[in-house]
C-alpha cells in the first residue's frame, strides 16, 4: 500500500515538474518575430505618393478573365508600377521571371519621378498568334492628378490661392503597346477577379514575355494606323479630364479597379 502511494506521489511529482516547465517556457523565453507571410507579395504597398488603378475592357479578342487575360493583365499592371516607381521590385510576384532579361534595365532607364493618382484603362486593339507566341496591341487610356513633375507637362504652380501646390489634373494621350508572349508550360490561373489592386501570389503561370513596346509614334507619316484607332475608338471609356492640365486643390480619386484582383492582394 505504501509503496502504492509513493508511485502516485512520484507521478505527481512528475506531472507537476513538466506544467512548471512549460509554463516557465512561455512566460520567460524571448517573444517570437512577426510571423513570416507565405505570400511572395512582399511589399503592401504602392510606390511611394501612388494609388493607381487599372481597368480592362473585354472585347471580341481580349477576355480578361482568362489564362491570356491574367498574365496580360498582370505583366502590364506590374510594367506600370515597377517604370513609375523606378524599380523591379514594385512588379507583382513573378514579375522578373516572366520578364526579358533585361527587364531591370529597361525599367530603370524609363524611370521618372512622376507621383500621381489615377486610372488606367486598357482596350485590345488586336490578336495575333504565330505558333505558341501571342501578340496583343493594346490601347492605354487614362487620367491622373498630380502634385509632381510631369514628364511631358508643367509643374503645377503656388497660387495666392493655396499654402502649396495645386493639383494638376489631365488625362493622357491615346497611346498603343504592343506585348508579345509565349504560351509554354502551365497556363495562368483564369477567373480572377475581386476588389484588390493587386494579385497576392505569381499569376504568371510559366509563361514569360518575348516583347513589350509602347509602339512610338511615325517620326515620318505622323501617327500610325493603330494611334489613329486608339484615338477615334473611345468604346468602353468613360469620360475623361481634358489632355490640357487644369489645377484645383483637390485630386480626381481613382476608380475601382476592374475585373481586379481576388484574395490577399493589396
């Protein structure tokens, strides 16, 4: 009998000795770090003084809802982003690998310290495909306001008027892009749409472009077929400020984007 109780003292002996060691664990170690996000978005936000948003419009050759949609969508979305903030980094994830090789050049030499908010707008102008390769000419549209430098405008002005800077209102000229890409290897996830700005993950799929231009203008004919289109066709566009800046004290807010983005993106 005795020896029966000393086991069930040593027992709860035991038992007690490893509650005070747990306890004491969590009460006396070292506060863990913030938790490690398993998303590849790295960063929550925008270039710095941006809110930028980006809008698709379907059309008979261009379904932004699918594979070909998402990757387009997602490649020029990110090319945005990572020229006005001057840097790769701000692309979404995967952005670099979809890329050319000679992404970082490209975006660091196209770089401006423009700081706006606004809407882009995006229209398919045409579809071609040689084997695996597509190639879409795109029609950007869209408005902005600014208290910065414009690479192609003036620096909005003090005004008796105001304690600082107006802001310069203005949409941007009609301007076609032309992206090309290949098709190999698992296809981009399709049916994204939401109320975030951004993707939170790759979207890219294995699919990588093979040539992106914002298509210059004739130096020689003047503006080319596909300008003249992009100017003349406003189908799906809402109305925008006039390309002439006009200054007021307060900015345009962007829209929302569309389709935009689903889960934890921005």
């Amino acid at each position: 009998m005795v020896a029966k109780m000393r086991g069930q003292r040593r027992q709860a002996l035991l038992l007690l000795a490893v509650i005070i060691s747990i306890f004491s664990t969590a009460c006396c170690s070292e506060e863990p770090g913030p938790p490690v996000r398993s998303s590849p978005f790295s960063h929550p936000e925008q270039p710095p003084g941006f809110d930028i948003t980006f809008q698709w419009i379907p059309t008979a050759t261009f379904d932004p809802m699918s594979a070909e949609g998402t990757f387009v969508r997602a490649y020029i979305e990110s090319h945005e982003l990572a020229r006005d903030g001057g840097s790769i980094a701000w692309g979404y994830p995967g952005f670099i690998a979809a890329s050319l090789p000679d992404i970082s050049w490209l975006i660091q030499r196209q770089s401006s310290n423009l700081k706006f908010t606004g809407t882009l707008f995006y229209r398919t102008l045409r579809r071609e495909m040689h084997g695996n390769v597509v190639t879409l000419t795109l029609c950007r549209y869209g408005y902005a306001s600014s208290t910065g430098d414009w690479s192609y405008g003036t620096r909005p002005q003090e005004t008796a008027s105001t304690a600082g800077p107006q802001w310069g209102v203005r949409s941007f000229n009609p301007h076609p892009l032309l992206v090309s890409f290949a098709t190999n290897g698992p296809p981009p996830p399709v049916g994204q749409r939401g109320s975030h700005k951004a993707p939170g993950s790759n979207v890219f799929g294995n699919w990588n472009v093979t040539e992106f231009n914002f298509v210059p203008r004739d130096p020689i004919g003047g503006d080319t077929p596909d300008y003249a289109s992009c100017e003349t066709d406003l189908t799906g566009i809402p109305r925008l400020p006039a390309l002439k800046h006009t200054y007021q004290d307060h900015p345009i807010a962007p829209l929302p984007p569309s389709p935009g983005w689903p889960g934890t993106g921005l």
